[in-house]
C-alpha cells in the first residue's frame, strides 16, 4: 500500500536556447488562478500576501494571522493529520507513522555548520507575477557555474526567481533550464555566478541503518539548518499532497529518513556521514511525533538532469518555461470565444492591445470557442512565435492582432 505524506562535477554547456514547453497560461479573475495548459496542466504553487487567506490555484490557503515573513515556506509535499499510512518499501511502517524500530523521540534541528553550507542555496520564487505571492525552499549546487538542482515543487508557477548560496550570502535570479513534475526534479542556471563551490555527490550507495542529515531552509527563514537521521527504507514509493494546491501526486523509489524534515527544505540535500549528497528532500509526514522524510536518490535525480541538460524533451522532462498569452479569463465565458477579463502587464496579450471584453474567436488562424480549444491552438507554438490572434472588440468589431508570445510561470 502505498504511503500517503505531504510535499515538503564536471561543468557542462547547456544548450544556448532552450525548446520551451507548450502551454497558455490564463489567469482567471479576482482570485488570480494560475492555469497553465498545455504540455504542463495546471501550474499549481504554494502562494501568501498581506492577507492571512490567499488564492492558489485550486484552493484558497487560510494561513496563520501572525504571518508577516511576506511568502510561505514551500512544503515537503506531505500528509497532514493524525490518519496512520503504510509504506511498500523495505522498512516498513507502523500505524503512528514512524518507522518499524524507530526511536519514539527525534532530534531537533540545529543550526547548519559551515561545512554543512557549502553548496547548499536557499531559493524565493514570485509566483504568478505577484511581489505578494512567494515560496521558499532549497537547491543543490552541481556546477561551479551555477547549476542547481531542486524540486519541481519549489519553483512550480515562478515568474521570477531568486536564489542565495549560503556560504557566501550572494543572490542571484534564476532561470529554469528544465523540469520533470512527474518525479518532481528541476534544473536551474543562475545568472552571472562563477566559482561556486559544489557539493560532493555519492557513488558508493545507500544502506538502512545509515546515518542521514537533511540540510535545508527550514520554514523560509533563509537560515539553513540540519536535521539529522538514519535512512529507514529504500525504494519507497508514495502519495503526496500539497497542502495549499490541494492537489496530490505519486512519487516512487524514495529514501526513506527518520529526520525532521519540515517546510521549505524542499530541494535541499540529503547527506551521508560524509557530508556527500544521497539524496534531494522532497517529503514528509506530518501530524506525528515523530517525522518520516522522503528524499529522491540521488542517482535518479541526476539521470533527470543529464536528460534535462540534452535539450531534448520526454514525456516527463519539459525545457525551458512555457508560452504564455498573458489574458485573465471573463467570470461568464458564452462558448463564442474566450471572453478576456483582464490583461497581465507585460504580457504579448498587454503588448498586442487586447483589453477587458475582447472576445478571442482564432489563434494563428484556428478558430478557438472555448479556453481549451486557445490552450490546444498554441501548443504547437514556442516561446518567442509570432502569431494572429483574432477577437470579437466590446462595439462588436472583428479585429486580429499580431502577438509575440512571453515566457509563462514555471
């Protein structure tokens, strides 16, 4: 059965212009949905404003009203409540959700050392175009130029990124390389960085019973701490959920950890006692005395990244960010069209002089009906197209604009 949780080298040269992921993002309304259609269904992420409830993309976060840090620590996906969970891996699990023969009690988090730093980053992304919409978590570095591997989850709907190394405290935005949401793993390229220290990945593979710490920015606070454990299991597969999308996924051959790991060490390494990378956070239970972490093994994270790093994509692994029309969807949509009700700054749709009211009937001379039909009419495009779109104006008009079409969220 599988467990139910919650979602807590050698340099290379990436290829100089990434083919980019199909889609159309379209923001609906007053509750600022994020929908992204396309190759990458529905764009979800963790988001937080001045208000203690906030819209995401399927639900509406209700969040502490002593929150004022400015955005919400990306959640190892994760099962919240009391309900107990088995696991099908090796180890096992117990009805209280910890571990068969683990200790009842579990070390508290401490302050990461400096060693435990180097190569470690903490990563803020902006979601959905909003300064009062953010989420924490951690990456990896892989390569002294900037590469940095994290979750898929920590960057999921990202319009900007900003990413900290720690042993230094430099920030740099980020760009996606690429992604794979399917096995939650992405791949990001820092603007600018040279000579970064990187962490040591292992080769000689991984045990139960062996020691485990999770290094990462636990709850957002941009401070790095260490949870230390022993890897419990080995090829764990799992359900997870994300507290603030609602939404769940399927996530198998984990590394299974009796460490506390917690929000926003998501993406961040999961060391031996040598302090070499066995594994990427990515999971965690919650709602028990004691925590199970899940990482992504290593091996398989970086299988995804040389995948990602060829430029080619796969059913799984999408490069680069996809198209983005940058129209909000009307609350009464008739069927004639795709009724606009709003327009995003700096979008090709703001560019082309669209407005509230146009009525979308053709893209690139397919008529559309419906915003699924919009959606399939540019998913044969590319970031950087140009395309006509044609539209029904307020005073009943036919009207066709040329629009370049923009980088949506990750």
């Amino acid at each position: 059965m599988d467990t139910q949780t919650h979602e807590t080298e050698e340099p290379v040269v990436v290829p100089p212009a990434f083919r980019r992921r199909h889609a159309v993002a379209l923001i609906g309304g007053a509750t600022a949905l994020a929908l992204c259609f396309g190759g990458g269904g529905i764009a979800l992420g963790a988001a937080i404003g001045s208000q203690s409830s906030v819209s995401t993309s399927t639900t509406t976060a209700v969040l502490p009203d002593d929150t004022t840090s400015g955005f919400v620590p990306t959640t190892p996906f994760g099962r919240y409540g009391t309900s107990p969970y088995s696991s099908n891996g090796t180890g096992g699990t117990d009805d209280s959700g910890s571990s068969s023969g683990q200790a009842t009690t579990q070390s508290a988090a401490v302050a990461a050392s400096d060693e435990q730093q180097i190569g470690v980053v903490t990563i803020v992304s902006t979601l959905n175009f909003s300064e009062e919409s953010r989420a924490a978590g951690t990456g990896i570095v892989l390569t002294s130029t900037g590469q940095i591997l994290t979750n898929n989850h920590v960057i999921d709907g990202a319009t900007s990124i900003e990413v900290t190394v720690e042993s230094t405290g430099k920030t740099y935005t980020a760009e996606v390389i690429g992604t794979d949401s399917t096995n939650d793993v992405a791949l990001l390229q820092l603007d600018g960085a040279s000579g970064l220290d990187t962490m040591t990945l292992d080769d000689d593979g991984v045990a139960v019973g062996d020691d485990a710490t999770s290094v990462g920015n636990a709850e957002g606070t941009g401070d790095l701490v260490a949870a230390s454990g022993a890897v419990t299991s080995l090829d764990e597969d799992i359900t997870v959920g994300n507290e603030y999308s609602g939404t769940t996924e399927s996530l198998s051959d984990l590394i299974e950890v009796s460490a506390a790991v917690v929000s926003g060490d998501s993406g961040g390494p999961l060391v031996d006692d040598e302090g070499e990378v066995i594994g990427v956070v990515t999971a965690a239970s919650s709602g028990t005395a004691i925590i199970t972490g899940f990482a992504i093994p290593i091996d398989t994270a970086m299988d995804i990244v040389q995948q990602i790093r060829s430029g080619v994509e796969t059913d799984t692994v999408e490069i680069g960010l996809p198209a983005f029309l940058g129209v909000q969807l009307g609350t009464t949509q008739t069927g004639a069209g795709v009724v606009v009700g709003g327009v995003i700054e700096g979008t090709a749709a703001a560019e082309s002089g669209l407005v509230v009211g146009d009525v979308i009937t053709s893209f690139d001379g397919a008529a559309v009906a419906t915003s699924e039909e919009l959606s399939a009419a540019v998913t044969s495009h590319e970031v950087g197209d140009t395309v006509e779109v044609g539209y029904t104006a307020a005073d009943g008009s036919s009207q066709t604009v040329t629009v370049t079409l923009t980088e949506g969220p990750a």
